[in-house]
C-alpha cells in the first residue's frame, strides 16, 4: 500500500495535518505487511507535523516492526532527518521509561 501525503493534506506544516496522515497510517499498518509513505510534493514537514504522524505509532507497534514495515519515499534530507530524529529519539525515550 502506497500513502501518499500530498494526495491527502495540503503539507507537512502542523498537527492537524499529521493527524490526517498518521488515521491512515495506523490503519494500513494494522491491516497490512508494508506501507509505504511518498512525500513526492512535500517540501518540508514540521516537528508537529511528524510528533503527530509517526511518533503515536510506537503506541502500536515496536519501532523495528515500524522500521521493518514502513518505507519511506520521494523524501528530501530535511524530511528524512527530521523522521529518523524524532522516531529515535521517542524510541529511546521509551526504553528508558521501561
């Protein structure tokens, strides 16, 4: 299953709109193996933006389960590093919680 971010909101600028991305993501990672995510027209995402799509995600499930099943696509080096940074560091984050 491909997701793609701009055929559902405008941007990667706030909550609201990672809160669109992060319904479908759940609910395609729930119901299948691999899902990617194509940024293909998203110049950049915000911190809000990604603490609301991805991060709500290691609620669910393991973050080498999410590693293991969500691609990523059509992402530049601010989108990727703002993901990788914000996955990891909420991962790590919760392990030393547990």
């Amino acid at each position: 299953m491909v997701i793609s971010v701009k055929a559902l909101v405008a941007g990667g600028d706030t909550a609201a709109q990672g809160c669109i991305v992060y319904d479908k993501l759940c609910a395609e990672l729930q119901a299948s193996n691999t899902v990617t995510v194509d940024f293909t027209g998203i110049m950049n995402i915000t911190s809000s933006f990604a603490n609301t799509a991805f991060v709500p995600l290691l609620d669910h499930f393991s973050f080498d389960a999410i590693k293991a099943r969500l691609v990523i696509q059509g992402a530049n080096r601010q989108i990727s590093s703002m993901l990788r940074d914000r996955m990891s560091k909420e991962n790590a984050k919760n392990n030393l919680a547990a």
